[in-house]
C-alpha cells in the first residue's frame, strides 16, 4: 500500500551513520517491546500466590497483553501508512511505556488485566510496523540483515524482561520485578526515540477507508498458501506460550521444586532460538522453506517427548530443542507470509502477527485449563497433536518445490 518517493535514494548503505543509527535505534525498541510484552512471565507462580488466584487466572497477564497485540497490529499497520514509520512508532512505544509504569501500581487484577490489554495495543505498533520500515529505508541489498539487529533487539527484550523479572520478584515481589522491567523498557524507548533517524523514502498511501481495507485483508484470507501459514503461526506460537507459561509452575512444584530465581533462567534457551532463527534462513537457500519449517515443528514436537521426563537436564534439553525448533519454523513461516501476496505485503505480514499473537493469547491460556485439569502431560501431547496437525496442513497445502531464499524475522 505504502508508495515510494520518486526522489527517494536507494535506502541507507551499510556502514553509513544513517544505517547504523537504524539498527541500533530499533534493537532499542525491540528491547522496550518484547521486554514489557512477557514481563509478568517469569513472575507468574508469584502472583498466583500473593494474589490468590489460579495459574490460569494469573497468565492472563500474558494473554491480556498478546491479544492486545493481536488486535492492534493491523490497524497500526493502516495508521504508519499515513501518518509514517517512526511516527507510529514513537506513539506506540511512549504509550506503551507510560502504561508499564502503570502495572506494578495496579490494585487489583481487574485493573492489573485491564492495564496489560491496553499496554499490548499500545505495544502492537512495534512489530506491525518495524520490518517495513527497515525495507524502505535500508538499501535492499543489506535490509535482511538489517532485520537481524532487531530480531536481537526482540529476543534479548524478552530475555531481559524475564531474567529480571523473576529473581527480583523472588526478593520484593511481583511488583519490584515488573517495575524493574518497565524502567528498562523506558530507558529503551528513551534511546530509541534519540537514536532512529527520520524517514526519507516514506511517502503516504491514499487513504483505503474500510471498503478497501477489508478487500485487501479477505484476498489474503482467501488464499490458502497464506491461510496455512496463519494457522501455523497460531498454532505453534499458542503452544510456545503455554509451554513457557506453565513449565514454571510445574518445575516450581515437586519432583523438582526449583526457586523462582532459578525457574526464570530456563528463559536462556531463546538463546537457542537467536541462533536457530538465522540457521533456518540459511538452510532455506538449500532445502526449501517448506522444508526447514516442518523439520522446525519436528523439532518442536520431539523436544515436548523430552520434558515428559521427570528427569530436569532432559527436560531442559527438551526445552532447549523445543525453543530452537519453534524460532526457526517462526522465521520461516513469516518471511514467507510476506513473499506470497504479488501486493499489500505489509498487510498480508501483519495478519501474520494477528494470528500470531492471537494464539499466543488464546492457546497460551487454554494450555493452563489444560494443565491444572489433567497435569504436564496432558499440555505437553496437546502440543505435540497441534504441532503434527499444522505440519500436515503445510505438507499438503505447500508441496515440495526448489529453495527460494528466506526472510529473517522477529523472533518473539
């Protein structure tokens, strides 16, 4: 949708101060997002407990947040057509932050929930919009490489949101721990609104109104190449979330019975997906992008046989072998989302990210009716029936065909 100025120069080279200060600018704001996105994840068997509610009840803090995510990335993706890039971005990110600030104050879970919806819409402008802006301002030889800054930005958001959280819950509470994480998110927000540079190739779309937004988005829907790739990003970000939603409470509990401190360090294992994300891109030059996507949900698939042990270094090696498997089919499966449309990419990407995050929030707190009801076991074959079931739909509806080079994306 987004047009192109005439007199626009071919994007930053790299190297150049202007694509330096890109890269760095949106890792920062991968930080500030991803961050406060999963900042109550490490600490949710804590607030189960002070709050005297369910594990189920106490994940909506996640869910809440993703399904807010969910619900705004397509309109923020209308709105940065408009109004431009780093503009949407920079609202996005303050609000988000202000909103952060907010959470560890709540007085109860309803405000508490309610604070974190809000937050996720605020937060929805970070991803529906960051990978076209690198397009349009990055020289189109370096752009995906450019992307793999702000995937780093992404995943170490979500590592520091988590690994802060949790040993600092531990000693003061919840609320000392999401408080820390929205000051780090607000130092990051801070750097990236001082370090991204202002746009030069951005020229506004012509408004669509609604009539033309919902042709767009149902030409999507009705293609059923795209159509398998939502549901793989449905299905496999939903059980990715349930798994690191309720791992927690289940190795906080007995046989295992690891402290908060401890059980926030299992999310080191995204480092796993860091390296499995740019090693999919990789092999897909090779082996095909449907290829590499289901040897990533095999992957996903045996790693959950693993944590079915009551066994911690094999259940950590399943983690470890899950969380690779999951980066790597994500990376796949939404550069793809982005190649298969001949137009309105932008578009066709962000109803990757709805159905991405809309699983993330609907299967991630499904996985703990699950879990409290029938146990570890129940969540964990649920994973895999749901992984073998999206492996199968992309087997038939994407049949094997010769390599074509890979996009590499957020890995969050």
């Amino acid at each position: 949708m987004t047009q192109t100025a005439p007199d626009a120069t071919d994007g930053h080279p790299k190297g150049s101060p202007g694509y330096r200060r890109i890269l760095a600018g949106l890792a920062m704001a991968g930080v500030a997002t991803f961050a406060q996105l999963y900042s109550t994840q490490a600490v949710l068997p804590l607030m189960s407990k002070e709050l005297g509610i369910t594990a189920a009840d106490a994940a909506l803090s996640v869910s809440l947040a993703t399904a807010g995510l969910a619900a705004s990335v397509l309109p923020w993706s209308f709105v940065a057509d408009r109004i431009g890039r780093v503009r949407a971005m920079a609202v996005a990110i303050g609000a988000a932050t202000v909103l952060g600030l907010l959470v560890p104050f709540a007085s109860g879970l309803p405000v508490l929930l309610g604070l974190r919806a809000l937050e996720g819409v605020a937060l929805g402008g970070i991803p529906a919009v960051a990978i076209a802006y690198l397009n349009e301002e990055i020289g189109k030889a370096h752009a995906s490489l450019a992307a793999g800054s702000y995937v780093a930005g992404t995943t170490l958001g979500g590592l520091a949101g988590r690994l802060l959280a949790g040993p600092l819950g531990e000693v003061w509470g919840w609320r000392a721990g999401t408080l820390a994480v929205s000051v780090l998110a607000a130092a990051s927000a801070a750097m990236f609104l001082l370090l991204v540079p202002k746009p030069r190739r951005f020229a506004p779309a012509p408004a669509q109104g609604l009539g033309g937004a919902a042709r767009i988005l149902l030409g999507h829907l009705r293609n059923p190449r795209l159509l398998a790739i939502y549901l793989q990003a449905f299905v496999l970000m939903g059980g990715f979330v349930a798994v690191y939603n309720y791992l927690g409470f289940r190795l906080h509990a007995e046989p295992f019975a690891l402290p908060a401190s401890v059980v926030s360090l299992l999310f080191l294992a995204y480092l796993s997906g860091t390296v499995s994300s740019r090693w999919g891109a990789a092999l897909s030059l090779r082996f095909s992008r449907r290829n590499v996507l289901l040897a990533g949900i095999g992957c996903m698939a045996a790693g959950m046989v693993l944590t079915l042990w009551d066994f911690l270094p094999a259940v950590l090696a399943g983690l470890l072998l899950f969380t690779a498997g999951f980066f790597a089919a994500h990376s796949i499966g939404a550069g793809w989302s982005g190649t298969i449309p001949a137009g309105a990419r932008a578009q066709a990407a962000s109803l990757y990210n709805l159905f991405y995050y809309l699983g993330s929030s609907v299967l991630g707190w499904l996985g703990g009716l699950l879990f409290q009801s029938a146990g570890w076991p129940a969540l964990a074959w649920g994973v895999i029936a749901l992984a073998c079931t999206t492996a199968a739909v992309t087997a038939v509806v994407h049949p094997a065909a010769r390599p074509v080079p890979a996009v590499v994306v957020s890995a969050s």
